[in-house]
C-alpha cells in the first residue's frame, strides 16, 4: 500500500495521547481524594477549578492531555490526507516521525519538570514538521 508510512505516526500520537490520559488519572484522582474534592461543586461553583484545588504538578498531565487535542489534529488531518492521494511515504513519512517525536518529547517535558521555554522550544520544532507536512499535502493536492 503506497503512501501508508505516515499512518504509523499516527497511530502512535494517538497511543501516546491514551498514555498521557491514563497518566493524567492515575495522579489526578489520588490528588482529589486527598484534597477531598467534591465533584459536584466542581460542577457548579465557576471559583471551584482543580488548577486551584490540585498542586501544579498534578494538573501538568491534564494541560497536556488537552493539548493533545489541540495542534496534533492538524495533524491527524494532514496524515490521512497524504496517505489518501498516495503520498505518505519517504520524506512525509520521516516528517511524520520528527512531528510525534517532538510532541511526546513536549509531553514529558510538560508532565514532569514543565520548563516553559523547553517546551516552547518543542512546540515550535513539531509545528515547523506540521508545516512541512501542510505545504507537501498542498503541493500535492493543488
């Protein structure tokens, strides 16, 4: 199947993502019973936020949960494309791979010592890759 390469990034930034979530919870619900958060008053009260309740290392895994949500499915879109028109392979597939690379990087970077300038430094590496990618899947298709 020609152009299938760039799938494997995908479907590891996609696993690496169930990995942050899994991480995210196996700290954040210990942190809340300890701080004896109540769910409800989560819900209800817009003053009752777990950035206020939980200590900042904790909530360094649900920041970048989120944001895994965020820039990578660009390039979820992107990858799909490319592989689609036949052109995932070669240098999108190694486009592919600096891209998940420097996001997991980003990730524990985030979830562990969280050096904001580290990861600015990530996040910009991995958007100049998905820049990369968004000008050959235009190439391609325009």
């Amino acid at each position: 199947m020609v152009g299938m390469a760039i799938l494997q990034p995908v479907v590891v930034l996609a696993a690496w993502t169930m990995v942050m979530c899994a991480w995210m919870y196996a700290t954040r619900i210990p942190a809340m019973s300890a701080a004896k958060v109540d769910p409800n008053r989560l819900a209800t009260d817009p003053e009752a936020t777990l950035d206020r309740i939980l200590p900042p290392q904790i909530q360094w895994k649900a920041h970048n949960y989120n944001h895994l949500h965020e820039a990578p499915t660009v390039f979820y879109a992107i990858a799909i494309v490319l592989a689609i028109i036949g052109q995932g392979d070669g240098w999108n597939a190694y486009f592919g791979w600096v891209y998940v690379t420097l996001r997991i990087a980003h990730s524990l970077v985030q979830a562990t010592i969280n050096r904001v300038i580290l990861r600015f430094a990530l996040f910009v590496a991995s958007t100049l890759a998905l820049a990369i990618l968004i000008l050959h899947a235009a190439i391609a298709v325009f």
